[in-house]
C-alpha cells in the first residue's frame, strides 16, 4: 500500500491554507502554517508567479492532499468522475467523500483522515456487518459504517469516543453515538463539502 510518509505540515504550507491533516494539533498554536505562513524551502518567502496552469496544478493537488490520495488515485477517480453523469467537478468530490477513510473521519471515529486510514486498515472498521480494511472502500447509500465490536476497548478508540460530541457530522451522514455506527444517508451535495478547493480548475487541468 503506497502512502505518502514525509512531513505533513509542510504539505499545508506549500498550499498555503490548513489541509488539518494532523487532527488536533491543526487547531492548536503547534499549528506550522500559524509560525511560518509561507512556502517551505529556501525559496519559500520568494516572490510567487501564477500562471493559468499553476493556478490549476495547485487546486488539484490541494485536493489531493487533503483527502490523502497519490497521484495515480486521484487521476482514477478523476476519469470516473468523467464518465458518470453530472458536473464532473462535483462528482469527483463526490467520490473522493465517499471514501472509507473520510466517512470514517466524517463521522468523528478519527481526528484526522490520516487516523481514519490508519483505523481502517487495522481492521477497526466494519460495513454491513463485515470487516472492511481498504481506506478506499467506496460508501454508498444505506451503508452502515461502525467501530467492530472486539475494538471498542482500544485506549485510542475509547478517547475519540468521548470527543464525538464536539464534532458536527455532515447531513449526509446519520451518527448513533450509542452504537458507535454512522449510516450514508444519500450522496453528498456540493454545499454540504467543506474541501476548500475550485473543483472547475481540476476539471481544467485534466481537460488540457
């Protein structure tokens, strides 16, 4: 399973916005953007030169970072998104929420989605009733997602537990705090996305 593995907050930085991809510690003063809100490198503070093309390279990786995917992934879901009906920038946001790991992550069972992927893929996840441990898994509707029953006595798992409440879960989504188990309700609308990207200039770059 390839994943990215180098500094995050630097990830954050080269975007310029917070990607909170470090769960907690994106809301605190440790916050890298906060110290230091500009490009890293040696030539981080230099002057910046957009062009139409850069403008479109840094949206579609801005999104790419955020929901934690590579480069071939993305691409994938791109093309699908090409080949469903509807506006295609939306789809792929679409489909990119769907994800396993962002459910997961929506729903509050992680602080981060790299958290969610790494819950994921350690088995601590279940959908229908069986064990799903592929972060790319996609939800449909009617999914019923839950934290498996023999991993409720996790340290870590018991503490995103007690913080569930402080989360605002998305309308798509249905919580049930008692059985620890979220259901897809129905696809997600653009305006219930909160990814802060210009989707229209990813379908831009692709179209090139």
């Amino acid at each position: 399973m390839a994943r990215y593995t180098g500094p995050v907050c630097r990830l954050c930085r080269r975007e310029g916005i917070k990607l909170y991809l470090k769960g907690e510690r994106c809301f605190s003063e440790k916050c890298a953007i906060d110290k230091r809100p500009y490009a890293p490198g040696q030539h981080g503070q230099g002057r910046k030169r957009n062009s139409e093309y850069g403008s479109q390279l840094r949206e579609k990786q801005k999104a790419r970072r955020y929901y934690g995917v590579l480069e071939s992934q993305f691409e994938r879901y791109y093309e699908e998104a090409a080949r469903r009906r509807g506006v295609t920038g939306e789809t792929l946001l679409s489909l990119l929420e769907s994800r396993l790991d962002n459910v997961v992550y929506r729903l509050g069972f992680a602080a981060s989605r790299a958290e969610a992927r790494q819950i994921v893929r350690h088995g601590h996840i279940e959908v229908n009733g069986r064990r799903v441990d592929i972060p790319s898994f996609l939800a449909r509707e009617g999914d019923v997602i839950a934290i498996r029953e023999k991993s409720r006595d996790n340290g870590r798992i018991k503490e995103l537990v007690e913080s569930i409440g402080n989360r605002t879960i998305p309308a798509w989504l249905q919580l049930d705090v008692e059985k620890l188990s979220g259901k897809v309700l129905r696809k997600p609308e653009r305006e219930e996305i909160d990814t802060p990207v210009a989707e229209q200039m990813i379908v831009e770059y692709y179209s090139r």
